[in-house]
C-alpha cells in the first residue's frame, strides 16, 4: 500500500485522483491545510457569536437567503439543508467516482476558505481510508450553485444517515461507520452548505474520463500506424516538414508517434515502389485528428487541475487574524462553467477520435477499399461473415457518441424561484464525456482486432518491432479468425488489452 496522498489544497494532480480512485490510495491533511481550516471555522464561530447576518451561516439558502436563523437553530438548518438537497436520482455512481468526489471535495475544504471544522474534513478522508463510500445517485445536479444534490448524497454519510457501500456490500452509513470506530459528525454552522456547494461532482467524473481519454489518444496513434501498415499504406504524409510548416503542439506528436511506429517496417518496405501517391484522409490525416484531440486534452487538463486545487463553494471564508478576524464574501466559484465547457469541448474530440478509427476498420474489412484483403477479414466469405457485424458495432457506437456531442453546457434552466438564473450543466456534460470515452475504448478496440487480422493475412510479411509485440499482445488473448464464431467476447479482450495490457507501449510513446 502507497503513503497517503498528503492535501494541501493546490497540489493535487489528475495521477493523484486515479491513484485514489482506481488504486485505493488513501488521503490525509497537511499540517499547514489543518491550520488553515482552524483559522477559517474560526471566523464561522466568531460571527455566530455575533450573531451577524451571514449567507448560509446564520440564513436560509438561495431564495431564502433573507431569512435569518436565530443561533440555537442553526445544527437543524444545516441538516436540513443536507437532507433536503438529497434529491439525486438515476444509477448510483460506482465506487472509483465516489473515491474521486471524497478526495475532490476534502481538497476543496483543505484550501481553507470554506468554514469547516478539522475534525469534519479529517472524518470525511478516514471514511475515505476505511473504504466507506457513499451511494451516490448520478442525476440532480444542474452545475450550480455547485452538484449540491450528489454532494448532499456525499454529506448525509458523514452524518450517519443514508447507505454506503462498505466492504463489498450496501449497509447503512452509521454501520460502517460503528465497524471502523468512527462516530457520525453533527454539522455546526456551515458545514453542510461546505459540504454540498461546488463542482467535485463534474470534476471527478470528467477528470477520470479525461485520464482514460489521455492514455487512448496515444492508444489511437499505435492503432493508426498498425492500421496503416495492414493496408500497405504510405508513411511520406508524416514527413517531419510537413507538420513543421503547420506546427500545433499535438499535430506534431502524433506525427512524430507515427513515424518512428512504421521506421523499419518490412510490410512497409514491400510496396515502395507500387506507384500510390497517397493515402485516404483517415490515414493520411491522423496526426491532424490525433494532434488536434491531444491538444484539446492538454487544455482540459489545464482547466481540470485548477478546478481540482480551488475553493468552490459559497460564501467564502476569509481569515485576516488570529482571534476570528475576517470577512466572510458572497460569490459564485460554485459555478461549473469552466470545467462544462471543456468537457463538452472532450466529448466532441472523443467523437473524432472514435470516428476516424472507425473509418479506417472500415478500410480494413470492405474490399472496394483494402485492396488485396479478402472481404471482411475472412476466408470463405459467404459461409462466413468475418468482421462485418464487429464493424456494424464500431459504426453504432461513433452514431451514439455523435448524439451525445451536443454541448449540453449550452443549456440554462433558472431555479430556487429565480435567484439561480444561470447555470451550467456541468454534470451532464460530465457524465456526456464518460460515455463517449466508454465507447472510444471499444471502438479503438475493434481497429485493433481488425488491424490484427489484417497483418495475419500480410504473413508471411512482418511490421517493426512495436507493431508487432502490439498484435503478439492481442494474440496472446485473442486468436486469430480462421472462422466464425462468437465475436463478443473478442472485442471484450481487444478492450481489456487496450485498457490495461499496453501501458508500457503508451509510455514510449511521446
């Protein structure tokens, strides 16, 4: 087991949030985090004293906000508040989505600007460590003021109340809580709007699908340049001049990736001379797709990191001495626009990543474009079908991505009677941007199968040496097809190859 990932509120990379999520790497406050967060809650307790007006301290929320609350009420406001903004519904979030949300929102508390006692923040990460993840419904959030519907899913654990998951099963809250020796937290003056006002929903479910979409644009450049090969194409359209002439960061890598993937290769060398000039765009253009989702990529993760190591939530606490000094300030970080718009920006580079792919398996199984192949990858085509219906999947799977490309951050829906106007549908477009990575993974996995076959029918020709430990990896998985039979489970093992089983093959890759 890895050390805890030590938070400090702005030190948090997008490696640290699959580390916790996918890895079960457990987090813990710095001391400088925890003196902060005392400084803060120091300003809560002072103006509660005073018994001062404050937004969502000593007030009702959103339309309410003109209502105070006399202090001997403010416990049962911010459960309250809690149990009335648990209104998610849809499918629970799995267990990795609800250790990033965990991680994503004590981070946000660890900047110091929220209110909060330590002692909620430091129960929310040992749940965190104890494997106590909340269940959490995917759908309620319009983006602002924040994911408050999942995050009050998220609170009313550390309350004790609702269901977790715990130990491979659903037990209620206060249960796992009792089996760890943890005992459930009453939320002082602002500590349940801490908890629910900000964006750790759409982060966290955008962030990870960003990871996957990281790693499979690196994937994509392999496929491409197995692909290419396969089909006896040419590789003069990555000429090291040409992507200088037009020289976007991404356009460029990609080049670069394809041509030291196809230096060398055999296959390549045994149609030089055939007299094509040039090649269909989904081959001859790949560095420009690739390049520009890679680029579009580098921005996202950008904007994602800043979100990841900011203070979302309203209003914010600002500590100015050491006796409760400070102003507490009304704002609007709880607003997802920044992180809508670049998912919504992924989901569209998603689809082109996956549309071209699945152009040139296209290329590969029909034979009015593959020149030589037998149609469909397979002998005795008639008797045997081959690869048709495996393409026919990849072709619905870029259909549902192109539906899913709409930016849904275009939307607005005014809510709270008016007060919340303006929104951004951050979680949506999140939750846009898991599913066409999801689909990306299988469509990327089908160009490999096909790729595969493809050099099976070149032999006794080979590629160079990365291109072929790419197929020998496939085909340690997956047999080559001789005839029919059931294709499912083959594009299942393509994926899992994909996903998991070429890692060391990504990371040569620039």
């Amino acid at each position: 087991m890895s050390e805890p990932l030590v938070l400090t509120g702005d030190s948090l990379t997008l490696e640290n949030l699959v580390d916790v999520a996918h890895r079960g790497r457990s987090a813990v406050l710095s001391p400088e985090a925890g003196r902060r967060i005392d400084a803060s809650r120091a300003v809560i307790d002072r103006a509660v004293r005073e018994d001062r007006v404050v937004y969502g301290v000593t007030t009702g929320f959103g339309k309410f906000s003109d209502v105070v609350i006399p202090r001997d009420r403010l416990q049962l406001l911010q459960r309250n508040l809690v149990e009335s903004h648990a209104a998610g519904v849809g499918e629970l979030l799995p267990s990795e989505t609800v250790r990033a949300l965990m991680l994503l929102r004590a981070n946000c508390l660890a900047c110091g600007f929220s209110g909060v006692r330590r002692q909620t923040v430091e129960l929310l990460l040992a749940m965190l460590t104890a494997g106590i993840h909340p269940c959490v419904p995917c759908q309620g959030s319009v983006g602002a003021s924040g994911d408050l519907a999942p995050l009050a899913h998220l609170a009313r654990a550390v309350m004790g109340e609702g269901k977790v998951e715990f130990r491979g099963k659903t037990v209620t809250a206060r249960e796992a809580l009792a089996a760890v020796g943890l005992v459930p937290a009453v939320f002082e003056a602002k500590e349940g709007l801490a908890l629910i006002n900000g964006t750790q929903l759409t982060t966290s479910v955008g962030g990870l699908a960003l990871a996957r979409l990281l790693s499979l644009v690196k994937a994509a450049d392999l496929l491409a340049a197995l692909t290419i090969d396969a089909l006896k194409g040419t590789d003069v359209a990555f000429d090291r001049r040409i992507h200088a002439a037009r020289p976007h960061p991404g356009q460029s890598v990609s080049a670069s990736n394809l041509r030291s993937l196809l230096a060398g290769s055999p296959l390549r060398e045994s149609h030089r001379d055939c007299g094509i000039v040039q090649d269909a765009y989904a081959l001859r253009c790949a560095p420009q797709v690739h390049g520009t989702v890679r680029d579009a990529a580098s921005h996202a993760l950008r904007v994602v990191t800043t979100e990841m190591n900011s203070a979302t939530d309203n209003p914010m606490v600002f500590a100015t001495g050491p006796d409760g000094e400070g102003e507490l300030v009304s704002g609007g970080n709880f607003h997802a626009a920044p992180v809508a718009l670049v998912f919504d920006m992924l989901t569209a580079a998603a689809t082109d990543l996956a549309s071209i792919s699945e152009r040139r398996t296209e290329r590969l199984v029909n034979p009015t474009l593959s020149g030589d192949l037998p149609a469909f990858l397979v002998n005795e085509g008639g008797l045997n079908s081959g690869f048709m219906m495996i393409h026919v999947t990849a072709a619905a799977l870029v259909s549902e991505c192109k539906a899913n490309s709409f930016p849904a951050s275009v939307d607005s829906i005014p809510t709270s009677a008016g007060k919340e106007d303006h929104v951004s549908m951050g979680p949506i477009a999140a939750r846009k941007l898991a599913r066409n990575v999801a689909n990306l993974e299988n469509v990327l996995a089908i160009e490999l199968l096909a790729a595969a076959q493809a050099l099976d029918l070149r032999r006794p020709l080979r590629s160079c040496p990365p291109l072929e430990e790419l197929h020998a990896r496939l085909r340690a998985r997956v047999a080559p097809w001789v005839s029919d039979r059931y294709a499912a489970e083959d594009v299942d093992a393509a994926r899992e190859v994909l996903v998991n089983g070429i890692g060391d093959l990504l990371e040569a890759l620039e």
